[in-house]
C-alpha cells in the first residue's frame, strides 16, 4: 500500500505539465528514460457466450524522473503507456471494431504520500473519449485514501459478466470511457504523478498496478490493462470480449518485466554545507618551499583538495585528512603576489567549497657572497732586495714591500 492516507486526494484531470500546475520536476539526473518493452497476456471472455481464450498484448512503458530526491521532498515522474495495436481479425472469424471502456492502473510507490496526479496534454494519440487520472481504492471507487492511479474515460470500465469490472460504472456490452479502434495503432497518455518521499535510505518505485489482491494475477478485473474487444460477425451480430491482461509472457508464467519496477528513486540526506579557508605564509622567496594548508569544515569523511594559484593547479589534489585537514610544501619559482585559494571537491553526504584567497607576496633570491679581503706583503730583508709580497685572496689584490739601501731614495 502507498504511504499515508491522510496525505492523498482524488486527482482532478487537467490539460496542463506538471510544471505548469506548480509540482517540481527535481535535479540530480533521470532515474530512467528508457522504454521497459513486456507482454501482456489477457485472458478473453465472451459476451454472449461462455468461450474463454487467451491474447497477448505487446506494448512498453516509460517513466521519466530523478534519480534521486531529499527525505520530505516532492518528486514529481512521468508516466507514459507505450504504443499498443487493436488487431482487425477477431474470434471466430468475426471483425474487430474497436476496443472500448480501456483503464490502465498505476500503483502509487510504497512509502511515499501521494499529492497529486494530471493527464500530460498532447501525449496520447488515436484515442477517443476524454482521459482522466483518478485515484482509486482496490475495488476501483474514486478515494482519497486510494492506493492507484486509474487511467481511463472517467473511470468507465469492463464488465466480465459475472467476475465484475473493477468500478462504479461497468459494463458487458456496450461503449464507453476511452475507445481505440480496429486497426489502429494507438497511445494512452502520460500522466505526472507527484508524491512526497519518505525517510533517507529509502527508494520511491513506480510500478504498474500489480501489488493489492490479485492484481497481478492472471485473469483479475483489477488487472492493469483491462477492456472490451466489440467484434462482429457476417450477420453484424455484435460480440463483446472482455480482456483482463497482466504483464506475463502466457497465462501460467510469472510477472515479467513489465510487472517490476519501472524505475527507481533514491530518497538520499542533502549534502551538509562546508566551508573551506588556506592559511599560508604572507612572503616567501623564489626557489624556497613554504607550507599551505587548507582545513574544511565540518570536517568530511572524503573528498580531496586542490591547492589553486589564482586559476593555476598547485601540486596534485590533496586527500583530505583526519580532522579536516590538508597540506601542502609549496616553492614559488616567480615572484610577485600569488593569490592561494584551496578548493574542497565535495564527497558523499558533503558539498563542495572553495576557500576565501589569501596572498602570498614572493621575492626574488640574492646571489652568492664575494671574495676576502688580500692579505699584506711579507717585509724586506736588511740590506738586500725586497721579497714580493703575496697574492691576495679572491676580490682583493695584496700590497708588495721593497727594501731599498740607506740613504737611497725611490
């Protein structure tokens, strides 16, 4: 059964999107767009008569929504039957002529609270009748506390003679609701369904109406598909088959593919917000490496960060350690104001961030030391030659010193 009753009402039918009536088709990707193709097999019952047989029906189905949606949330998916055939050739070698009084169920997802449900103008083709989506209980009365969604011609059904029609207003032999007829290729219209999601963890499944009863059995009125086949004969005697068709491949095999989930919701806990600061040294000097560090808070279980130099990638991104934390050994090869900001990726249950700037002012390197100072020239001996003085060291020339005889000028 669908979530609480007290949150659903009976959808009134409208000519409008979803979006135009103010229920919100979510982001966070597309849970399925994929066609879901199955069989359909029907069980036929004549009127008048008592000659049962089988039929199959195939056909597919569509549903269109986010892949997932916050706890609480209004979601809003689609559903659109696929394209179905009426056959020309009846049986007993009568002529089809139509196929009338056709419903088609939807179960509302366990779990949620149903809001609300409108027919997608523009979406069905080769139908007659004015289609309406009613929320319906398991016998198929218009409820507020209904568990489906009845797609139909204001809930105008098929009459099994004595096996009931799933509705307040049935019939065995005559025209109603929504007709396709013989030969065509038609399409019942989409409907938007909108519900409210239940707890975190939990997942929002769209399904055809197989989960109450025997629904999902072979030959049941509250079958999805059901309807009146109006044939006749040579002598335009009119005959009524009425088909209760359920997604299986032949009347003793179990659900198929059209009897699963058509798609899957998950109800995920919206990112916790974070904040991101870099704090680094004020200067630095080319060629020298100096420590960044970026802390995120609250601090998450993953994610890394990417150290920026203005629009520059500093280094390979960093995992984020215990408490938060991140680091950086950083050399500056320009100088010059760097503008340093540190970028958080997100995680699961995280949000990404990025870090205010701060400026890290780099200056450029001075070069190597000169030479020492010469050293002095040795002293001349008395009387003789002067000796020649030593060379000075690198950067400095020495000073030579000449003994000259007594009395003797330079």
């Amino acid at each position: 059964m669908a979530g609480s009753a007290g949150g659903r009402r009976v959808a009134a039918l409208v000519a409008a999107s979803a979006t135009a009536g103010g229920y919100i088709l979510l982001a966070g990707g597309v849970a399925s767009a994929d066609p879901v193709s199955f069989t359909s097999t029907c069980n036929v019952y004549e009127y008048p008569g008592i000659q049962q047989s089988d039929a199959q029906v195939n056909s597919n189905v569509t549903v269109t929504a986010p892949a997932t949606v916050a706890p609480g949330a209004q979601v809003t998916y689609r559903v659109q039957p696929g394209s179905m055939t009426v056959p020309t050739g009846g049986h007993a070698s009568r002529s089809v002529v139509d196929w009338t009084r056709m419903k088609y169920d939807l179960d509302i997802p366990a779990g949620t609270t149903f809001v609300g449900a409108q027919i997608v103008s523009g979406t069905g083709s080769n139908v007659s009748g004015t289609a309406s989506v009613t929320q319906v209980d398991d016998n198929g009365t218009p409820s507020a506390a209904g568990a489906h969604l009845r797609i139909s011609g204001g809930n105008q059904t098929a009459d099994s003679n004595s096996g009931g029609g799933n509705g307040p207003s049935i019939s065995k032999n005559s025209a109603g609701g929504l007709t396709a007829n013989a030969g065509s290729a038609f399409q019942l219209p989409a409907v938007d369904v909108t519900v409210t999601a239940g707890a975190a963890g939990t997942k929002i499944v769209p399904m055809l109406r197989v989960a109450d009863g025997n629904s999902g059995a072979y030959n049941s009125p509250k079958n999805y598909l059901t309807f009146l086949q109006q044939e006749k004969d040579v002598f335009s005697v009119a005959y009524w088959e009425r088909e209760n068709c359920s997604p299986r491949n032949n009347s003793s095999a179990a659900l198929n593919a059209g009897g699963q989930g058509l798609a899957t919701i998950d109800v995920v806990a919206p990112n916790a917000q974070t904040s991101t600061t870099v704090t680094a040294p004020g200067t630095a000097t080319t060629g020298t490496a100096v420590p960044l560090s970026a802390y995120v808070a609250p601090a998450p279980t993953g994610g890394t960060v990417q150290f920026m130099d203005g629009a520059t990638a500093l280094g390979a991104p960093v995992t984020v350690g215990a408490g938060g934390t991140s680091s950086l050994s950083q050399a500056f090869t320009t100088a010059g104001a760097h503008q340093i900001t540190a970028v958080y990726s997100g995680a699961t249950g995280f949000g990404g961030s990025t870090s205010p700037a701060v400026t890290v002012t780099v200056s450029a390197g001075t070069g190597g030391t000169g030479g020492g100072t010469g050293g002095n020239g040795g002293t001349g001996g008395t009387g003789g030659t002067g000796g020649t003085g030593g060379t000075g060291g690198t950067g400095g020339t020495g000073s030579a010193g000449l003994s000259l005889p007594f009395g003797s000028s330079k």
